[in-house]
C-alpha cells in the first residue's frame, strides 16, 4: 500500500489513487475505477472488455450453437444405433417365449 499512497489518479492529479488496474497498469482514485468480475478495473479498460466480450460472443455465438445442435444429434444417432445393434442381437428364440420359459423352468426346478 505505500506504493499507492503516493501514486496519483491518472484522471486526477490532485487524488491519491486507491487503487491499480490489472489491465493497463495505470493508477485511479475510488472515482476512477469500478468492479468488475471480482477485479477493480478502470472505467477506460472496462468499456473495452465489455466490447470485447460482446463481439466474442456475437463471433463464436451461432457457430457454439450450431456445433452443440451436431454433438447433440451425433449423440442421439449413436444412442439409437447402439440400441438397434442390441435389438438385432437378441436371438429371435427370446421374442417367441422359449428362453424366458427355459429360464423360468431352471428357476422352479433347480438341478
Ligand atoms: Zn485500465
Ligand atoms: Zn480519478
């Protein structure tokens, strides 16, 4: 903190600064700088994290969506291929009633 004693706000000279920003490295009174994320930013660097934050979005937006849309549809597709694959590998005797029967006979009748 004694470096910020006698550091000046960048905005006004006549202000001890209160604290530093992280982003320009430049020293600001409690007028100059705000919270943001859980950090004191200034006023100038938060305008610009705020556009950058907007355009990133409104750049990677549609194309996250439209990515999340293919893995979701590529899950489904590997779902229903599995369960398919499963289907077709029951053998035909279980759906005409005699493998349940067998096992159910084993279970009255223990050897
Ligand atoms: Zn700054
Ligand atoms: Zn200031």
């Amino acid at each position: 903190m004694a470096v910020l004693v006698s550091q000046r706000c960048l905005h006004h000279a006549l202000r001890e600064a209160v604290a530093r920003c992280p982003e320009c490295g430049q020293f600001f009174c409690r007028e100059c700088i705000t919270e943001h994320d859980d950090r004191v930013i200034c006023a100038a660097c938060l305008q610009r994290v705020a556009v950058q934050k907007t355009a990133h979005r409104r750049r990677f937006g549609p194309l996250l969506r439209v990515v999340a849309a293919g893995g979701g549809l590529l899950v489904a597709w590997v779902f229903f291929f599995i369960l398919g694959r499963l289907l077709v590998n029951i053998p035909p005797e279980y759906h005409e009633g005699t493998v349940w029967q067998r096992e159910l006979e084993d279970l009255q009748n223990p050897p």
